[in-house]
C-alpha cells in the first residue's frame, strides 16, 4: 500500500472547514464520504478515517502557531441532523489489527492537544452538538471544554461500541467519561451499554452534555455563549502568528534526510537509526522579535516537528521496525545554548509553544509501539531537551570516555511532563528521590562515571566494548517477541502516579489491543465483522 503522508494544510482539507472571527474560531466537520483515506468505504454520516484525523490534528497545531490571537474554539457539524457518526465502521472492520490500534492511538493525540490548548495556550473550546452524536464523535466533544446538544427529541449522545461492535470507545471515552466528566460510574454503566445514547434533558442531568437548547434557538445560543468566552478569555489579539510550512524530507531508498535528522532504515534488521544533528547556537536568534522573525525555520521548532513526522512515519508505514537506536551530533554547549533561549523567551507566545511542542513530541515517543535505545557517544549532544529525549528511550548506553559528557537544563524541571504528569527524571529516580531533589539546579556537565552514579543513564562501557555490547544489546533486543515488548514497554516507561492521559493510554494499549484481536470483535462471527449485515454475531460467553 502507498505510505500515508502526515501532511495538510487548509487548501488542502476534504472534510472541515475553518471560519474565523476576530478571537473566534468556527471548526465545522464536513466530511466528504467520496474521498476516504484508502478505497473501499463511505465516510457516512461525518464518519472519519485516518485521513479526516489528520485533518483535524493540523487544524489544532496551526490553532498553536498561525493563529495565537484565537481564544474561543467551536466545534461543529457542516451536515444537518448529524454531527459525527464516529470511526468509520467497515474501515475498522476492513483493516489490520495495527492499523486499528495506531488509528486510535493517533485520534486520541489529537484529543489531548486540543485538551492541552485549553489548559496551557488560553483557549476554551466548545462542542456543538447539532445532530446526533456517537462514539468518537462524542469522544471529540469530551475533549472540549463545554458540550452543547441540540435538544430536538432525536439527537443523542452516545458511546455503542460494547451492544455495537463488541470492542471498547478507541480514543479514552470511557474514562473521560468518569474521570474528566465526573459522570456516576452506574450511569456510565447504563449509558455506555445503550446503543441509541441519551438524548436532551438526560444527557444534562446525567453530566452527559453542559447545555442543551432548541433547535431554532440552537446557533444563536452557541454563538452567544463563544462571544462571551471570548471576551472574558485570554486576551490575545495583539499576538501575529507564523506559517507552518511543509516539512521538508528526502527518501533514497531506506534513508530519510530531513534538515535536523536523519532516519536510517535496516529492514532485514528490522532497526533504524535516528540521527540528530545540532546546529551552532551562534547563529540562533537574540530575542522574541528575531525568534518570530525566523517563523516555522527557527531551529527547535523545526526540530521537534521533524521528530514528530519521523515518528509518525514509523508507527504507520514501517511496523516491522522493532527497535531505533537514537545518536545525536553536534556540540553539547550548542543544544544547552538553545535551551537557554527558550527558557529566556518562554512568556513570549512562540517559545511558549515550541516547548509544549516538544513535550508533546516527546510523550508521543514513549507511546509508540517500539523500542528506543540512546546512544551516548564522543559526537553526543545529549543535553537538556536532548537528554529529555535520551530518558524517554527504554535505554540510554553511554560511552566512557573523557570527551564524553551529558548536561542537564532547565527545560528538565518540569517544562517537558511526562503523559503522567512528572518529569523523566522523577520517574527514572522514583526509588532515590533524593537524587533527584538534588539535581534540581545543577547544569554542570557529567561525565559518564557520575551519569551512571546518579542513575542518569543505563550503562556505560569504554571504547573496547561500547560498540559491541550495544550491537548484542540490539540484536537480542529484536529477537524478542514484539506483542510482549509491546506491553512491557507500556508498563515501565509510565513509572510512579497516574493522571487521566496515562490511564487512557495504558487502557489503550492493554485493553484495547487485546480486545480487538479477540474473536467476539474481529473474529468471522464477531460484532465488528457482521455490523450492517444480516447475520448476528455469535459470542464465546466465556469470561477470562
């Protein structure tokens, strides 16, 4: 199948439509069910793919960077009598079990950063339901802050994936349901086990909706509701925003070369390289002013979205690569320098951004099915944001020599949270907190002898052995049985207290995998199979 490509931009949408008005933005979801991602299938009823995802995910991350003077976000339907069917059914039911499961994984991203619009960047969003509403449909209304239903005695919201489809809402449903919501866990019960949802004054009571509103009064109390958020909200309107461009990446064969990596591809191995290059911070902009005037090229920004893009590329058109190795070049004053201009500029709405950018690049790493080793050798730049990175590897081997050092910043501290909420090296340091405290401050660069004292890195080896001990490392790395990597990784690289994205995540990963691949959903008699034929499924009853 032809790879799937990551990047859009707003000539280039098939299914929303933008509207702005001054600090208002105006989402209208419009799917067109002629041009699905892949052949095979409508998008009835405002079903969405893959494809109308990543619509949607560039429309939250250009909300970021083009358009920072918007404070009020309505999310809405361009179709009458329906405002989103959820995943497309016989695309599920047509697709493979890791299609499925990184199409969930992928959706609910973009939730969280339309989640993380509201609580870091001074937007507030609202859902406006004007048609029925049903399963990730509902599950992108949840990650709003308010929730309006159109109360016309047939639209409903509802969560049918269980008397449906025998699997579970794919992007955190039901714990937004619970845990966000605060919806009674009986309630809950009851609703998400009603394939046709609950409509009007139920919903509200039930916390199912915030308000609810006839429909001939409907657009005009929404619209009335977004005038009043935006001007009791964030004021912003003297903030310009900047064009994100495409990301630029060459392909020869198994090599990917982007402006500030490269990602090497050994498919008989089944590994790749990534390849960070760090530029000279001689050259970075002095001030906000010149940090604009750079745009979508100024270095980190352009960084931490070629990551993401390599990233992505990964999870879905390279599943057979089980483990990338992660090297960084370039001088390690260089990248702590970076991180220093950040750190100075961090009020000013553009480094804002680029470091909550990188935090969500960063936790998009720890989420994706594969396993990661850093590589600390003589060329290294592992310091401050780029340590980050080495942390959010399963392993990090560091070479024990006298030119060899690692440096922490304070982008360390808590600017780039982990999916739990607590910084890696809280995580990493959970049985020596002390350590930990300890460390708060010191930006002096390590040796490996006091790396690896301090529990900053896994392992170091001198010259004689680093290269072979991480060549045997990788290759029994690989010989393991991915499906229990898979999960083991999942466990151990979420250490220490939960937060509602964790448990989503962990669910999505446990659960949710699990469940699709059971006969009862996918199995030829299964739910997911049969849905919108004739036949009725046939369940194995058994418990396990």
């Amino acid at each position: 199948m032809p790879e799937v490509s990551f990047q859009t931009n707003p000539n280039a949408y098939r299914h929303w439509r933008v509207e702005f008005d001054g600090p208002i933005a105006r989402v209208l979801m419009q799917v067109d069910k002629d041009h699905p991602l892949r052949e095979g299938y409508e998008l009835k009823l405002n079903s969405y793919d893959l494809g109308v995802d990543i619509e949607l995910a560039d429309i939250v991350r250009r909300m970021r960077f083009e358009h920072p003077d918007v404070n009020t976000i309505a999310i809405t339907s361009g179709h009458h009598q329906v405002f989103c069917a959820g995943a497309n059914i016989n695309m599920l039911g047509r697709s493979a079990h890791a299609w499925k499961v990184n199409f969930c994984k992928f959706t609910n991203e973009t939730r969280c950063e339309l989640e993380e619009l509201s609580r870091t960047s001074g937007y507030r969003t609202i859902a406006a339901l004007n048609g029925t509403c049903a399963g990730g449909g509902y599950e992108l209304a949840m990650a709003c802050d308010e929730i309006w239903l159109v109360d016309d005695g047939n639209s409903a919201v509802s969560l049918p994936e269980t008397p449906l489809l025998g699997v579970l809402p794919g992007t955190g449903g039901l714990t937004r349901l619970v845990d966000k919501r605060k919806v009674r866990r009986d309630r809950a019960d009851i609703f998400c086990t009603l394939a046709e949802g609950v409509r009007g004054k139920r919903a509200l009571e039930w916390k199912l909706v915030d308000q609810i509103a006839p429909r001939s009064k409907f657009e005009e109390k929404v619209a009335a509701r977004a005038k009043e958020l935006a001007a009791t909200g964030a004021k912003k309107g003297d903030r310009k925003g900047i064009a994100l461009g495409p990301i630029q990446r060459e392909a020869e064969g198994n090599i990917h070369r982007y402006s500030s990596l490269t990602m090497a591809f050994r498919p008989e191995k089944r590994t790749a390289e990534l390849t960070i290059v760090v530029p000279p911070a001689k050259d970075a902009p002095r001030d906000a002013a010149a940090i604009f005037a750079e745009g979508d090229r100024f270095w980190p920004l352009r960084l931490w979205r070629e990551i993401e893009y390599a990233l992505l590329d990964l999870r879905i058109n390279r599943p057979d690569t089980g483990l990338v190795t992660v090297r960084t070049r370039g001088d390690l004053d260089d990248i702590l320098a970076w991180d220093d201009l950040l750190v100075r500029h961090k009020d000013f709405w553009l480094a804002g951004e680029t470091i909550l950018l990188a935090a969500n690049v960063l936790r998009r790493l720890e989420r994706t099915a594969c396993s990661f080793f850093a590589l600390i050798d003589a060329e290294s730049a592992f310091g401050g944001s780029l340590l980050e990175l080495a942390w959010a590897c399963d392993r990090a081997y560091m070479l024990d020599a006298e030119s060899v050092s690692i440096a922490r910043s304070p982008l360390n501290e808590g600017a780039l949270p982990m999916t739990t909420g607590i910084t890696r090296s809280a995580c990493r340091l959970l049985g020596a907190p002390a350590i930990d405290r300890e460390l708060q401050g010191d930006y002096s660069k390590m040796d490996a002898q006091a790396a690896e004292e301090r529990g900053l890195v896994t392992e170091i080896y001198d010259a004689l052995d680093f290269e072979d001990t991480v060549r045997i490392a990788c290759e029994e790395r690989v010989s393991l049985s991915p499906d229990a990597l898979t999960g083991m990784e999942a466990n151990l690289r979420f250490a220490g207290p939960e937060s509602m994205e964790s448990k989503v995540f962990g669910r999505l990963t446990a659960w949710q995998n699990w469940i699709f691949i059971r006969p009862n959903a996918t199995g030829p008699k299964g739910a997911l199979t049969l849905y919108g034929k004739p036949d009725r499924p046939e369940f194995d009853f058994k418990r396990v």
